[in-house]
C-alpha cells in the first residue's frame, strides 16, 4: 500500500458499525438495534442452541440440508419394484406358436360367377337353328346339339375351368368347388364356383423366467446348436435372468439390512442402485444383436411357426413377452430413484 493510501479515508479498515451498513443491513441504515429484548431473552435461546447441539443436533430449524434424503415411504415404493423384479421370474418371458390348418368350415359369401357367355350367345341363336332345321328327325337335331354343346365346352368353358384349377394352386390355403347347373333353354348352361379357406388355429406355447433355466437341456440344446449370434443372445438372457435374482436382493437389503447414519445408508442406496442399470443394457445389446440375425441349427419342420425361418429382429420381438418388459420397468424405476438421491 502506498503513502496516498495509508494517508486517504478509503484505505482505512471499514468499521464495524459502518460495517452494517453495506454488507445486508442497508435497509436500516444507522445505529443497529439489539437482536434482543432482554438479557433472559439471550440466555434462553443461547441455552436452547447449547443443548440441541450437545445432543449432536444442528442449529438451523426447518433447513432443507437436514431432511432425510430417503424417506420411508420411497423406501416403500423402491421395496415393491424390488419385488416386482423378482415376481417377474414367474411370468412369461417367451412365447411361441404354432400355425395348425383346421376343416373348412367358412364358405366364401360371394361366390365366383362363371357364366359362359358363349352358351347365351348360342342360345339367342337358337331360335334361327331350329327354323333352319325343322325338317330333321330328332336324332339328327338332338346330335346337332350335342356337337354344338361340345365345341362349346372345349373352348370357354374349358378355358375358365383351367383358371379355376389354376387359381387353386396359387392359393393353396383355397379349395375351389365348381358346380354345373342348367339354364333355362336347353342349350344353357352356368357354372358357379365356391372358395372355401382353410382355417388356421395358433397352438401357443410359454415359457416362463424360472422355466428357462429348468429347460435348459431341451430348449437350451436346440439355441446353442444354432449360429453365433444366437447363442451370445442366450447366454445374455441368461444373465438377465440371474440379475433379475441377485438384484433385487441387493435392493431390500440396502434399503431395510444397513446400519449407520440416514446420509450413510443413503448414499449406499445411491450406490447399490446403480446396479438397476445392468438388465436395461443388457436387453438393449440383445436387441441390437438380433438386428445381425442367425441362422438356425434345428430342423425348422418340427419348430414353431413364429420364428419364421432365422433369427433376427422380428423373431425376437414376437418371442419376448410381457413379464420381461416387467422386470425392465421396475429395474428402470430402482435406477432413475438413485440419480435422484
């Protein structure tokens, strides 16, 4: 500090009661008044202070900084989800089925017309072909109606019973039924047909989280024998599966088996809950692996009809059921309560 300094008013230590003035207390300028009333005013709050902190308490009433960080009732709510991570082991994880082809039974409401417009063409006719043979006996007009019947028959309608057939075997889930039947003149005939679709019966098959470790000879034999992408995808599953165990153990032990502090067990529930995190991440890399697909290594003649012909995306989403994504909701809810703490 210079000479000008040490000799100018600013470079002087402000005072005390100047001190009041700038720092908070500008609103009553001047002379500050006594915090108290009386001397036993004093006492009796410096008594108070002194025993709540002999007692280890703190001195500030009502600060958010000394509330429990978890209160009883989260506890409560992350002790359910916790359960409801391990209830989800006796749910479906995976579900399949079976396409079985039942009688027909449903006939088509519109039925496929198949009027032959050659026979009414010759019909119309057929007035001026019995003028021009009325002189015939009946078997020459009776063998005359049977040639044009036949030429009839070789040309349209055999033509539109080929399409019938043909259409048939492009839909093999249809069987086609053509009926003949008479015309009103002698010489027309209509043909009517009838598709009748083959019903289809889904047989569904579950498999629940405990159920995938029991059928691990059966099913777990036919999934390792397959291509490399599926079996990664499985041993995943399987270790969501034990985290879907050991997890939900961690939880309530740390939320009701800590000892220590209310700050100490709540850090060690931040701690522990951060752990939630592993199922979620480990479906997300079992879906991102499917994208890649495999292939089969089964005979796909005795599998299931949903799993289509290898494996990828679709046959994943279709297989998985609703008790994994109940273990992930309830992982998830533990988790996103650890940020919050």
């Amino acid at each position: 500090m210079t000479d000008a300094d040490k000799k100018s008013p600013q470079g002087n230590r402000i005072a005390e009661k100047q001190r009041y003035n700038y720092i908070g207390f500008e609103v009553f300028p001047g002379e500050p008044k006594d915090l108290f009333k009386s001397k036993a005013e004093q006492q009796k709050l410096v008594d108070k202070v002194v025993a709540k902190r002999s007692k280890g308490g703190l001195d500030l009433e009502g600060c958010t900084l000394v509330e429990e960080r978890v209160s009883f009732g989260e506890k409560l709510v992350l002790a359910v989800a916790s359960v409801a991570m391990l209830l989800a082991l006796l749910l479906p994880w995976y579900s399949v089925y079976t396409e079985v082809s039942a009688t027909p039974t449903a006939v088509a409401p519109e039925p496929v017309a198949l009027v032959d417009d050659s026979l009414a063409l010759i019909g119309a006719e057929g007035d001026s072909l019995a003028e021009a043979t009325t002189n015939l006996d009946s078997a020459g007009l009776l063998a005359a109606a049977e040639g044009v019947e036949e030429a009839v028959e070789g040309a349209a309608i055999g033509d539109t019973l080929l399409a019938a057939v043909e259409e048939a075997a492009a839909e093999p889930e249809q069987a086609v039924r053509v009926t003949r039947h008479a015309g009103e003149r002698s010489n027309e005939e209509i043909l009517t047909g009838h598709a009748i679709k083959r019903a289809k019966n889904r047989e569904y098959e579950h498999l629940s989280g405990f159920g995938t470790f029991i059928s691990l000879g059966s099913v777990g034999s036919a999934v390792f024998s397959s291509g490399f992408i599926l079996v990664i995808s499985a041993i995943l599953m399987l270790v969501y599966g034990l985290l879907c165990i050991g997890l939900p153990a961690l939880n309530l032990y740390s939320l009701f088996g800590l000892k220590g502090s209310a700050d100490e067990v709540a850090l060690a529930i931040k701690k522990y809950s951060k752990y939630n995190w592993l199922p979620v991440c480990v479906l997300f890399v079992v879906i991102c692996l499917s994208f890649i697909g495999a292939d089969y290594g089964f005979d796909l003649s005795e599998s299931f009809t949903s799993i289509g012909d290898s494996y990828g995306v679709g046959a994943l989403l279709g297989t998985l059921s609703w008790g994994v994504f109940v273990s992930a909701a309830a992982s998830v809810m533990v988790a996103v309560k650890g940020i919050e703490i």
